[in-house]
C-alpha cells in the first residue's frame, strides 16, 4: 500500500509535552446533543496513543457553520461524548484562543484534554489568518493533523499553525491517505470506480482523473441526468446538476477512446415526486417521461454494475446510485453497497450518504476503507494536493 511521505504521530518524541491536535469533530447535533458520534470515534486512536505516551492534549475542530458564535454551535457536546468515551478529564475553553484559554492550555496534565471552542467561531480560521494561527501555536509544543475530513481546505487549524510548530500527521489522516492512495497509486486490477449523488459539480473531476486510469467507471444516481441531458435526450422532472452539464458534453466524447469502459444506466425506476408514497414505475430505457423523475437506477444496470463490482481488483465507490433513503428507491443503491462488501477486491467508499447508505444496509463492517472525509476523499481522487496534509513536515 502507498505510504504517506509525512511525519508520523507514532514516531513523535511527546511525553510530558502539550500537543495541539486538529480533529474533524464535526458531529451532527440533535437537541443540544451529539446525533451520530462517528467521527468523535475515529479520532479516539490518536487521542488515546497521546495519552499513553504522558501528552496533554489541546484539542481543535470546527462544528456546523456558524456565522456569529451562536452558542448551538459550542462544542459543549462533544466534550460530553469525549469525556464518556475516553474517561478523561476533558475542559472546555470558554474560546478558541486568548489569554484564558493559554492559561487553561498551560495548566494541563499529563493525560489531560482541553477541548477548544468551534474553530469557526474566529472568523480568522477560514481566512487561514497569520495571526490566530501565531495564537494557536503559542498553545503547545507540537501539532498533530488527525482531521483528514478537512484536509482539503487551508484554514488557520489544519494549515496555517502547521507550519509554525513541529508537525506531523495523526493515525486516522494517515490510514485515509494510505486508503485512498491505494486507489490510484498502482491499485489492483481490474479498476472500477463507482460515482453517484447529487452533488456532480464536486465529483466529475474524479472521472477525468480516472478516464485513462480505471478499467471501468459506473455512473448513477442523480449524476446520470447530467449526462443524459448532455446527451439531448428527456429527462423529465429528474434532478439534473445544470452546472455540470457542460462539462459531462465534454467528457462524452472523450470516453469513447479512454481505456476505461464508461457505464451508464440502461434502465431506471422513476416516481412521480421525491417521496416514499409516490406513484413508482420501472422504465425499461432510459428517456424519461414528463411528469416522471429517475430516483434509482433499473434492476438490470443495478445487476450488471454489481457483476463488474464483484470481478474488481479494486473498487471505489461514491455516491448513492438512487434516492436510498426512501425504500421504493433504495434498490440499486443496495445492490451496489452489498457488492462493494463482498467483493475480493479492495473497497473503498468516500462520501457523506454512501457511507450512510452502506450504514443502513448494515455492510459499515464489511468494506476495506470507509472514509470520514467527502470532499477530501474526492479531492485526494482528483489528484489533487491536500493543503492540511502537504503543510505537515516531511518524514
Ligand atoms: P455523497 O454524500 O455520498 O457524496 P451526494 O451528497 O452527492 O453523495 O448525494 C447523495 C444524495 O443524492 C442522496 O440524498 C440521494 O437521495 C440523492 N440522489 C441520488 N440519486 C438521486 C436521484 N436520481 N434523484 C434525486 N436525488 C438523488
Ligand atoms: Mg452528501
């Protein structure tokens, strides 16, 4: 598996030292508490190798997107989990930096957290602003990036203080590098790449990444229509991502002589509405009629993706193939979600709902990688560097 070429949190010298770790705690909340505690798990391996090893901890993460430190925002609920799940004593700071936090920040004992207030609270995060990254270093000896879910944007947390301290990357960053590297880094042939969703703006990219890379490349969910209207054919009332119909005009003809075999579906499931009630009909074809929208992919793309699945070397997945969360819909999305679990290949899935969908069909277990970071997995995919990985020193 391709390596990460950074330095490593296992081989940092951090007893009795304080170490500023950037975490993705980036938790849904529901009622003041913590919806789906996930991502507070996945950074539990290196927050427990610090405390081993006798560091104190002072931990950073941004929550949800606040515009005006509303106090929903605090991140009063994660230190709650933290403190279940870890048994430590876990302080919240009444702020990200200041003179309170420093003192909090230098009274610490081995073994100790200190949780920061939501990053985004300081309007200097997403600014990457020298100067709050100066404060955030002035906190700690050492900087550890374990929040590989913001990677991908160089904010005042996961890049600017990275490079004012000696750095390097935590347990879970580096697995999600190694993971996805796998993917494109020499991977295990055949190749299929499985893209689906809503969100096609952010994902088209990894198919031109892939045209001349991949054996294959399985197109569904909301994504098709964007191809299919490039392709001057009806789609109905489908959701179809107008930005990116363009670039999927551009990329039809350009598939023809790639090596990889571009699928999309021959046959569809189409509702009346986005609704679980809604009138359903099973359209054997693929030029949707007005008054009907495509909400999952056909049983036969779903039986023949699921074939090339299963004969994969390696599989990426992104992207529900239908509108899963609603049962009359939720077909092909299975039929994909149980073939990436059982294939002998090495599977990987990245994205927000897939990784909800396979959580559904209880299949989490059973896929090699299931990554914490949507757009940094698709970025990581593009072929692009991550600004919170590259900012750390080298190994
Ligand atoms: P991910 O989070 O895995 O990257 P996206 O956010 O891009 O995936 O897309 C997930 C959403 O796409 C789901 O809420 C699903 O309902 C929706 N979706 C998938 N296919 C369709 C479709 N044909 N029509 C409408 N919505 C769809
Ligand atoms: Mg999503």
């Amino acid at each position: 598996m391709a390596g990460l070429d950074k330095a490593g949190v296992r081989d940092a010298d951090v007893a009795g030292k304080r170490v500023l770790v950037r975490a993705d705690l980036n938790v849904p909340l529901d009622g003041g508490a913590v919806a789906d505690d996930t991502r507070i798990r996945a950074a539990l391996p290196t927050i427990e190798l610090l405390r081993e090893r006798e560091a104190s901890i002072v931990l950073v993460s941004h929550l949800g997107r606040p515009k005006d430190r509303e106090p929903e925002l605090s991140m009063a609920p994660v230190a709650e989990r933290l403190r279940e799940l870890t048994g430590a004593e876990v302080k919240l700071a009444p702020a990200v930096v200041g003179d309170e936090v420093a003192a909090l920040a230098e009274g610490l004992e081995p073994g100790e957290i200190l949780l920061l207030e939501n990053s985004r609270y300081e309007p200097g995060e997403k600014k990457n602003d020298p100067e709050l990254a100066r404060a955030l270093a002035g906190l700690a000896d050492l900087y550890v990036n374990d929040a590989f879910g913001a990677a991908h944007r160089a904010h005042a947390t996961t890049e600017g203080v990275a490079h004012l301290l000696p750095s390097c990357a935590g347990l879970l960053l580096a697995r999600e590098v190694e993971a996805l590297s796998a993917v494109h880094d020499d991977p295990k042939r055949p190749l299929v790449i499985v893209l689906g969703g809503a969100k096609v703006t952010d994902k088209i990219g990894v198919i031109e990444r892939f045209l001349d890379s991949a054996e294959e490349i399985l197109i569904g969910g909301a994504m098709c229509f964007s191809f299919f209207r490039a392709e001057g054919r009806d789609t109905g009332e489908s959701l179809v991502d107008e930005a990116s119909v363009e670039a999927a005009k551009e990329l039809l003809p350009r598939a023809g002589d790639a090596r990889a075999m571009m699928h999309l579906p021959e046959d569809l499931v189409l509702g009346r509405e986005f609704s679980a009630d809604t009138e359903r009909m099973e359209l054997n074809g693929i030029d949707v009629p007005e008054g009907w929208m495509g909400l999952d992919i056909g049983s036969n793309t779903a039986a023949k993706y699921a074939k090339r699945i299963a004969g994969a070397g390696t599989v990426f997945w992104n992207g529900p193939m239908g509108a899963f969360e609603l049962e009359p819909f939720a077909a092909g999305t299975r039929a994909v979600a149980e073939a990436v679990a059982s294939t002998d290949g090495f599977s990987v899935v990245g994205g927000g709902d897939s990784a909800a969908a396979i959580a559904q069909f209880g299949l989490a277990d059973e896929v090699d990688w299931l990554s914490t970071g949507g757009g940094a997995s698709l970025e990581l995919m593009e072929g692009k560097e991550l600004p919170g990985v590259e900012a750390l020193a080298d190994a």
